[in-house]
C-alpha cells in the first residue's frame, strides 16, 4: 500500500506556480520522498527526490517540512504539457527495493 | 545513455491466447527491472521485480510470469490470457547499487484482451 496521501486533483492556471501536496506521516528516517508523473498514454518520468533539505533542479522544487510528515512540490511556471498525474512516493534508497506507486494526483494547467 | 525499449507498443489478443511482451535495456548493467501494470482508470501496479539473472519476485497472484534470460533482457508472459489482463504494461529499471528509488520507464505496451 502507498505511503502518501494526495489530493484527488487540482487545477492551475498557466504561467502560475502549481504547488502540489503530499502528506506521508509515517515516513521513517531512513525514506526518501520521491516524485513522478505520468502524462497520459506514457510511462512515468521521474521529477525530483529528496530526504530533509529542500531540492530544486530544471523541472521543480520540493519542499520538505521540518518533521518531514509533508511535502510540496513546485513547478513555477506551469504550463500546458504540466497537465499529468502526479505520484509522491516514500521510499529507501539501496538495495532491491519496489515502488508502490498510489493514485497520484491529476493536476490540469488550464489556459 | 541509458535507454529502455518494450515491444509491441500495442496489441490485441483474443482471450485464452498466449501473451509475450519484451523489455530490453542499453548502457548499464546489472539493472533491477521491473513489469508494472496500469488498468484503465486505475493506478499502477507493481506485477515483478528482478534483482538479476533469473532472480523474479512477485507481487500479486496472477495468470502472467516474467522470466529474465539475460541481464538487461525482462519478458511478460501468459499462457492463456483473461479479459482482465487488458491494461498498459510498462517496464522500467533502476541502477542497482542505487536502489529502487529512480525509475526510468519504457515507453509502454497497451495489451487489449478481447
């Protein structure tokens, strides 16, 4: 079973920051947060991942607060081809590990 | 580069008939690979794992099986496939000394079982 909890959906308008949520409050110490999305008819892209201190590379930020039981990832200029499902996954990092991926959230940029 | 071929992107099979899908990997090696399933409208499901060479591991009970001959070569099989086998098939690897945290997915294969 996922790990996380996510909104069903959410929508964004063009050109703004999309912040999407990710509540996963029974992250272990040891669990990285890790974020995907999938347009539709495609395999999921991998976007960012992170364990405590914040991250920002080309296509987003994350945001983990402090007792790491949440987490936000930004993109700050939302665009058309946003337009996907978004995974949060909680995760270790090494060995012969599996995601689990959950619903996810549809986030829709509307122009 | 890394890349991560499926095939066939898309077929449709007549129930009982028997299923092959092919997922092969270029530029790493010793890969974790992976077979995941997304029905329509649903999320995906982790179907196999392998850590190596006729290493599968599987997650539900299921009519499918995988078997991996060579190290960056993963097969989805069925003998006699069901309506409910239709779905999206998708591949993906990780490095294995990184663990399982980054996935890089193939680009999908759309099984419908008639």
């Amino acid at each position: 079973d996922a790990k996380t909890t996510q909104p069903p959906s959410m929508d964004c308008a063009e050109g703004r920051a999309a912040n999407l949520p990710c509540n996963h409050s029974t992250i272990s110490g040891n669990e990285y947060v890790y974020w995907y999305r999938q347009i539709h008819s495609q395999g999921p892209q991998y976007i960012i991942h992170g364990l405590k201190n914040n991250e920002t590379n080309e296509m987003a930020s994350l945001i983990i607060t402090e007792d790491r039981k949440s987490s936000t990832l930004i993109l700050p200029h939302a665009t058309l081809r946003d337009t996907a499902v978004y995974y949060c996954i909680v995760q270790n990092q090494g060995g012969s590990e599996k995601l689990v991926f959950g619903k996810g959230m549809k986030l829709t940029v509307n122009p | 580069s890394q890349t991560i071929h499926q095939w066939p992107a898309t077929l449709v099979q007549p129930v009982g008939s028997p299923l092959s899908l092919e997922c092969t990997v270029e530029g790493t090696s010793n890969p974790n690979l992976y077979w995941y399933r997304q029905a329509a409208g649903r999320g995906l499901q982790l179907l196999f794992y392998s850590v190596g060479i006729g290493q599968i591991s599987s997650e539900v009970p299921q009519n499918l099986s995988a078997s991996r001959p060579q190290d960056r070569q993963f097969i989805l099989s069925s003998k006699k496939l069901l309506l409910s086998d239709s779905g999206f098939y998708l591949c993906a690897w990780s490095h294995r000394t990184f663990g399982g945290g980054e996935l890089f997915f193939g680009e999908g294969s759309r099984l419908t079982v008639l």
